[in-house]
C-alpha cells in the first residue's frame, strides 16, 4: 500500500476550499492509502503566532479534521511537532540544501516581497522542513496544489541528493497526486481568486460558520449592477457565485438561475438567499459534528495521542537507518 502524507498549516479555521479541495478527498484516500495527516504547527512559526493562538488553532483544525470524515483509525493524524523525528532529520537536509537553491525558492520569493521586515531562516529552509514531512514517511504520493508543486520537486532533489552522496537508495521520490480528474475550485466571496484567508474573513465561508454567519456572508457576496441584455457574459465575481452555487446545489437549482441571468432578469437577492440555504444545508453535518468534538477534550487527546505513537513509531524506523547510513552510531 502506497503511502500518502498532507499536512495543514494551522494558520486557522478550515474554510469550503479546505474541504471541497482537498479534505473530502482525504477522506476518500484513507479507505485506499496508508494515509498521514498532520497539522504543521512547526511550519506556523515562521510568522510568530503567539502561544495561545498557536495552541488554539492546532486544536481548531484537529476538530475540523475530524469532523470532515477523517478517521483515526484508518489514518494517522498527528501534530507536527508531536513527531520530533521530523526537526532531526531537518538538521540533516539542511547540510544537504544549498543557499541559491532555496533562495529561488518562487515561494520564498512572494514571502520577501509580502513581508519584507520578516525574513527568517525558517522561511528560507521552508522547503527541506516540508521534505522532511515526506521523506519521514517515505510517501510517493502528496496531494499539493499548483503553488507547491517547485517545493515537491526539491523535496525529489534532497532525497535523491542524500542517496547520491551516501550511495544508497534509500529515499523514493514523491509525486503531486490528484485524487480526483475533476479538481474542484472555490473561488472567494471578495469578487475575485480563490477562497483562502489572506483575503480576510469576508471572502471565506468557514466550517464552523453558523447558519446566520453563512447567510450574512453570502447577502454581502461581491455582485454587479445585473445583466443589461440577454446572454451576457458573467463578471468574474457573478461567475464565482454561480461556482459555488454548482457545488452546494442541485443541477436544476443551478439551471433556473442560469436561465434568469441569460433572460436578465435575474434577482440578485434571490439567487443569493438560494445559494445561502444551499450552503448551509450542505454544510450542516460537518458544522454540527465540530460542535460536538469541540466538546469533547478527552476525544481530541486520545486521537492526537493515537497519531503521535503511530507517526513517531514510522519516523522513528527512519531516523535511526538515517543516522546509520551516515555515520552518525554510538561509539558506547
């Protein structure tokens, strides 16, 4: 059985892109791969959280973990830094990583120019930390979106660099995975993009967003002025609504406001009262089952406990055949 690891960075509440795009696959993925899910506490500190914060989002996205369908009997969820394995073996790729590669990092590169004031060196090594997640685990396959693709690619660099240097083939090398041939976008209530945090919590509709949250959300929903002529083309913010419709809805649902907007005589209000109880409706479930876990501490301890033993175990195995193939054994 293939091996598959994905990691979360826990920067917050999990919005409809986390779950569409990728936990409703994960899912899917536990029944038919050895499956490591983590929540990439260590990857968070290169932007500072405080302590609590930190601690309470590590939580936040267990819960929602969980509450997605991830079951921790068929899959290993853990916290990242639980697994201290995976820091180790970031000392050694870091001997392995060159200065200029990294420095052309195209991710390193957009985090320069956004925060120019916070160039840390857990920035730069950001993408041997995530190597590390991988080649711990020796996955071939890591569900990654289009951005992390070049740091997959170095992920393939380190592993077979360390092989080349100590002679061995020990690292196998890992690969973007589509579960699904049909990708799901979300795209964002703000007008444009895809839904994701960093456009403040106005372009997100949250799991754990109540059913007035969703409806606020989506009536404040970025529009036009309507349609002026039949079969016009849709504005991109318009189309992203009718995006989001095509998920949440039934196709009939999507057709009638689809046939509105091409008459022009659709009403905006309407449409988004529609797509509001669609959402809620769809994302009932999932809502009312973090609100249970939420209240369960003991529930969340065990599982997260249950993961660590089984991901410190796996990473364990690794580190000590690491340390062997290069050199690094006790003298006593």
């Amino acid at each position: 059985m293939e091996t598959v690891v994905s990691g979360i960075r826990s920067t917050g509440k999990l919005h409809l892109g986390n779950y569409y795009g990728a936990l409703k696959n994960f899912v899917k993925m536990q029944d038919e791969y050895n499956c490591f899910f983590f929540i990439a506490d260590l990857h968070s500190l290169t932007t500072h959280p405080t302590p609590h914060d930190l601690t309470s989002t590590v939580r936040q996205v267990v819960v929602e973990y969980l509450a997605a369908g991830l079951d921790p009997e068929k899959s290993t969820i853990y916290v990242q830094s639980d697994v201290p394995e995976v820091s180790e073996l970031y000392l050694y790729m870091n001997m392995n990583a060159y200065l200029g590669e990294l420095e052309r990092s195209t991710a390193f590169k957009d985090k320069v120019r956004a925060n120019p004031n916070n160039v840390n060196a857990g920035l730069l090594t950001y993408p041997v930390l995530m190597a590390c997640d991988i080649l711990i685990h020796h996955a071939t396959k890591v569900p990654v979106g289009k951005d992390q693709e070049q740091h997959l690619e170095m992920t393939r660099t380190f592993g077979n660099r360390f092989n080349r240097l100590y002679e061995v083939d020990y690292f196998k090398e890992s690969f973007a995975f589509t579960y699904s041939d049909k990708l799901i976008k979300i795209p964002g209530l703000s007008g444009q993009g895809k839904m994701g945090k960093s456009n403040g919590d106005a372009d997100c509709i949250y799991l754990s967003d109540t059913a007035e949250a969703v409806r606020k959300k989506i009536m404040r929903a970025v529009t036009d002025n309507g349609p002026t002529e039949p079969n016009m083309q849709k504005p991109e913010a318009v189309q992203n609504l009718f995006d989001l419709m095509q998920v949440v809805s039934t196709p009939d649902t999507v057709e009638h406001f689809d046939q509105l907007y091409n008459k022009a005589e659709i009403r905006y209000g309407d449409f988004k009262k529609q797509l509001a109880e669609d959402m809620i409706i769809a994302t009932h479930d999932v809502r009312t089952r973090i609100e249970e876990i939420n209240n369960d501490d003991a529930y969340i301890a065990k599982v997260l406990k249950m993961g660590a033993e089984k991901a410190h175990a796996s990473a364990q195995k690794t580190l000590k055949e690491v340390r062997e193939i290069i050199g690094l054994k006790k003298l006593y």
